[in-house]
C-alpha cells in the first residue's frame, strides 16, 4: 500500500481521475476510483482473481447453481433482460409479471379496480421486512413526488405495536381508500405476518373486508406460502410472484419493488433499462473498464480482503438518504459469514453506515476527518440540482452550488489526512440511475464475495436469530401458564424458572438457572403491559423480583 503523498498533488489527482474514472453516458453515470491508494502492480496481482470472479459471474447468470447451502440458482440479473434467463418458461414469467405489474397498477390508477366501498384507492400501504420493505422505501424516496405521485405511501417494516398504530391512526379515516400490499416469500416471516394480522384486524374494526382491499407478493405454490395460500382462499384482488432464485435484498426489479413503484406512478421501464444497461457495463473482462469489478477490487485492497475498513455511504441528495440503509442488508447480509465455501472459519463482512451530506459534516465527518483512519468513504454526487427554476442564495450561487462545494471540500479535506474515498456521480436521480445504482452494488457485491471465497446468497445468521426467537416465544407461553395455573401468589424469578421445567426435561440436562435472565425479560414486558394481567410485586434484588397472574379490569 503506498502512500497518498505519492499523488497528492492536484495535478498529480487530476491524471488519476482520468485513468481511474469509469463512465457510461447512456445511463448517466461515473464512478471514479483515483482517491483510493491502489498501485499497477495491485492490479497485476489481483488480475486472475478478478479475472475468475467475472467467470464465475457469467456462469451464475447462465443458471449454474450459486447458493450452494441452498442448491439454488440465482437469477435477479434475468429480471431486468428476461433473455437471459437459462429457461424460456423463467423468462416468460418474468415478462408476463412486468406486463401484470404495469396492467395493474394501470387499472388501480384509473378506477377500473375499487375499494369495497366503491371508491378509487389513494392510499397504499406495504408491509415487508428486510429486502422486502428496504428496496421499495429507498425507491420510493427516491423518486417519490408527494404533490404528482399516483398514490400516498406508507411502509410497515417491523413487529412494533407503537409502529403500527403511528402508521394507522393516519389511516384510520382514509381505510376505505387504502390499498395493502404483503410481501412475504413463504408467508411465514413473523415481522410481515404480524404486521398482515394487525391491519387486517383495524380494517374489521371499521367493517371493511382486508381481502377486497389487498394484494399478495409471494411463492405461489400453496405448499411453499401460507401468505399465498391466505390470499387465494380469502379471494384478495391479486397475488404476484417470488421465485426461489431470487433473494429478498436483490429483489428490487421483481414485483417486490416493481409493484409499489408502479402503483406510486413510476417509470418502472426505465428503472429495469438503468438496471440492464448498468449489468451489461459490469459483463466488461476488463477490470479497468468495469466499475463493478472495480469497486469490488477496492473493497478487497481498502480491507486487505478481510473487511479491515468500514464502508460509509455519504450521497449529497436528500433522495437518496435511504441508500446506506438499503446497503447495509445489501452487503452486510451477503457478506458477513461466518466460514467460507471451503468450510474454514473466517468471520467475514464490511460494515456499512452513512447518512447523507452535507447534514453529516455537521455529525461524524470530524471522526472521519481526525479520529480513527478505519473506514473508506462512498461519495455519491448528483450534478442535476432541480426541476424548479433556480433561487440564488448569493450573487450567482445556489443552495446547490453550495451542497456541491461541500462535497468538493469535503472530499479534499479527507484526503489531505490520507483517507480514501471513491464518487459515484449521477447525472441526475430518475428511475434510470436509480436502476444502475441498484445493478452496480448487487454486482460488486457477487464478484466481492467470489474474491474472498464466501456464499453471498444465503443468510444462516439471519436465521439462527429467528429461531432463537421462536423459542423465546415458547419460553413465555410457558410462563404465562405457569402463572395461571398459580395465581394464588406471586412467584420469584428462581422460583417461575424452576416450576416450568419438568423432571424429564432436567433428566435430559435443561437447567432451570439457565432460564432465570429471560424469565426476568420476559415477565418484565409483560407485566408493563396491564392487559397480559401479569403483575410484578417486588423489585428488591433481581434474582428475588416476583410476578404473579392477576385478574385486571379492562
């Protein structure tokens, strides 16, 4: 690794940005990589590796199987040139479902399809969680115009009863103009089917029937989705395809996100033109000329292919505020894991955070600028300021002249204390770029992950966690009977553990101290909510706080 005085100069910037700077005009947009250190002779080293990775991306994209712990195929790139597709009856479904998407929405829009009262849909309400919900947020942030758009959004996007009601007491009189949109592959993700299960129950609270006001985007093969299952039963307007090969954070340009960014009126055409175009640059076997390949290659000399180095995530455009977001599950998912393809423990990953400029100058650019050098920046630059006529806030200077003179000055500030960066320029944010944006990162994040040898399609952690939670879960069910059954007194921590564990279960070898932490959790949750009718009775010491079942008026 050299050092950044080796072409610290202007001058000297200037040669290597003309070298390093990949650009495509169709699409309107550049990547410079001249702010990182990188040397030819990095280059020439890592030439075969990435020389593979792009191999290996041809081969996925001809069908071969790439999610080995899956035995699945992976298949986004098919989504935006069905052509592609290793199947003609793949590539026919994708089209037919763009085709489903658009008509849809064509008929939401112009009345032909009603709400159960009889009214046009205004509203639009999608419930996902993951890359089911953080795609369509981004995008429609985006590209959203609350004065032109076709319909007002709303996202749910947890398992947070204060959430749900925040989102639906503004919707509580305008139910009967709310369409809903579920998006679950198997119809079992607990976040989405909460979310399912509450609003459906405020729409029989004001007696309008959820099905006639809603719309499924799921596995539809009835073994595979209950969600699917659910909406074909109840008759809900439509139902819309996930595929296997398809993972939830590169599902953007499948119904996942075309569906609401159709409904809320955009070009969707040209968001899966931006995505094409920008996959056909990254098939270049020139690492020089492909700016997927180059990203990737940068995150692998930043981190020494180990992740050594944070990603931070700063475009100088409040549209795109949400992009770190939609990133960190992006790369963080596809590439924090625990052991590579050849089974050695390696404990993987990039760390992504971001914001926007110039708001984070005035938040963490300090430590970015003076404190720990443990990060590379992603700039991303919008040359197109507005639509609207421009206001000068100075004799011939505009806010926007200003937000880019913050991230010229920023940019050089960082750089004179030797830490690196790469700029994404934009031409302008429209579905176009917003497609390319989408296609680079999902690209560089495969050829990343061949590079340092990892699965990018599965997420085994992810559900570790999910089990975990089940069995917390089960755990308070436990607790919840044992309390009932006993409501005579209050019970202890030490004493509600031991009692819900049974002597066969202690024979096997579960013991009771093990439990004592989330019995305390979880009786403390339940009883700050009155209606579980469990009530805590003494707070002395930890191990001695006892609850007890209580019967409460409602």
């Amino acid at each position: 690794k050299v050092s950044l005085e080796v072409f610290m100069t202007k001058e000297q910037l200037f040669k290597r940005y003309q070298t390093y700077c990949v650009k495509n005009d169709e699409i309107g947009v550049s990547v410079d990589f001249s702010r990182i250190c990188f040397t030819d002779e990095f280059m020439d080293k890592t030439r075969l590796k990435i020389q593979r990775a792009l191999k290996f991306m041809a081969q996925l994209e001809k069908g071969d199987i790439a999610n080995p712990s899956e035995n699945r195929m992976v298949g986004h790139y098919w989504l935006r040139n069905p052509d592609i597709a290793p199947d003609r009856s793949i590539a026919a479904e994708i089209s037919d479902t763009v085709n489903k998407v658009k008509q849809f929405a064509a008929k939401i829009h112009n009345g032909e399809i009603l709400s159960s009262t009889g009214k046009p849909f205004k509203n639009l309400l999608v419930m996902g969680i993951g890359g089911s919900i953080l795609g369509p947020q981004f995008v429609s942030n985006a590209l959203g115009n609350p004065v032109s758009d076709k319909m007002k959004v709303y996202f749910i996007d947890n398992t947070d009863p204060d959430g749900y009601e925040r989102i639906l007491h503004l919707l509580d009189n305008q139910l009967d103009t709310t369409l809903c949109v579920v998006i679950s592959k198997s119809g079992k993700t607990i976040e989405t089917r909460n979310a399912m299960l509450e609003v459906e129950n405020r729409f029989k609270s004001n007696n309008l029937p959820f099905a006639k006001h809603s719309v499924a985007t799921t596995q539809m093969v009835e073994d595979k989705s209950d969600l699917f299952k659910k909406a074909k039963n109840e008759g809900w307007l439509e139902v819309f395809p996930m595929w296997d090969w398809v993972g939830g954070r590169t599902s953007e340009t499948s119904a996942v996100g075309l569906l609401p960014a159709a409904l809320q009126g955009f070009n969707i055409d040209r968001l899966l033109e931006g995505a094409m175009v920008c996959d056909e640059w990254t098939r270049s076997k020139e690492a020089k000329t492909n700016p997927a390949a180059m990203l990737a290659l940068m995150w692998f000399y930043t981190g020494k292919g180990k992740g050594e180095k944070n990603m931070v995530i700063l475009p100088y455009k409040d549209r795109l505020e949400l992009f770190s977001r939609y990133l960190q599950q992006l790369v963080m998912e596809s590439l924090g894991k625990e052991y590579n393809l050849a089974g050695r423990l390696v404990n993987q990953g990039i760390t992504v955070y971001g914001n926007k400029g110039s708001t984070d100058q005035h938040a963490y650019i300090q430590q970015l600028r003076d404190g720990r050098n443990d990060f590379f920046v992603t700039f991303i630059e919008v040359l197109k300021d507005r639509d609207e006529e421009e206001f000068y806030v100075e004799n011939d200077v505009t806010s926007g002249d200003y937000l880019t003179g913050f991230y010229l000055g920023t940019r050089q500030a960082l750089i004179e204390k030797g830490r690196e960066s790469i700029t994404i320029t934009l031409k302008q944010v429209c579905p176009c770029t917003v497609g390319a944006l989408i296609a680079l990162f999902e690209r560089a994040v495969g050829l990343y992950a061949h590079l340092i040898n990892i699965n990018a399609y599965d997420q085994p952690g992810v559900e570790a966690g999910k089990k975990a939670a089940a069995e917390i879960i089960n755990l308070q069910k436990r607790i919840t009977g044992f309390l009932t059954a006993n409501p005579e007194k209050p019970f202890t921590v030490v004493e509600i553990a031991e009692g819900i564990v049974s002597a066969e279960e202690k024979s096997n070898g579960v013991k009771p101290e093990d439990l004592q932490e989330n019995v305390y959790h979880i009786c403390s949750h339940l009883s700050a909510n009155k209606q579980r009718k469990i009530e805590r009775t003494d707070s002395v010491i930890l191990s001695a706080t006892a609850f007890k079942y209580s019967e409460y008026i409602i």
